[in-house]
C-alpha cells in the first residue's frame, strides 16, 4: 500500500491513468482523481473535508473496503487531513 497513489481529496485509489483528473490544458494531474479535477479545478470546490468524507463513504461500503460506515467515517477522518487538499484545512 505504501507505492500506491491516491486522490489527494478523496483518497481514491489511482491505479490507470483514465482514473486521474485533468489540468486545464488536458494533460494528467497526478494529484487528483477524474472526479475530484476533471478540468483544470475541483469539481466542488467548497466542498470541506467533512462534506467529501460523508461523500465517500457510500463509495467504500460498495466495494467493501470498510465493514460499516462509522469506521469508514473514522478511519477517513484519521487520514484525510494528511491528503494535500485538506492539510491546511
């Protein structure tokens, strides 16, 4: 786990460039996800870590990454604030 990248918004995991977001010139952002940067900005940009963690969570529930959604909450809560857009959040 420690090689692979993630969404440094919502902590996707980033595994196939399709996955990735896109600068506004259309080349690859490697910092992002295709849902969080489509083009060139966030897709919700006032969005708070809070609203992004509830957003996510029916996401890893589907793909069973989590047993529940409070330890999804929690642990999201754990790591999110390390991702580059929530750090100074």
């Amino acid at each position: 786990m420690e090689n692979m990248i993630f969404c440094q918004s919502c902590s996707m995991p980033l595994s196939e460039d399709a996955q990735f977001g896109k600068n506004a010139d259309g080349s690859k952002n490697d910092d992002y996800c295709c849902y969080c940067y489509p083009n060139g900005a966030f897709n919700s940009p006032n969005e708070t870590m809070e609203e992004m963690i509830e957003s996510c969570i029916p996401h890893v529930l589907e793909a069973n990454i989590y047993p529940d959604a409070e330890s999804a909450r929690k642990m999201m809560q754990e790591f999110f604030p390390t991702l580059k857009r929530w750090r100074s959040a």
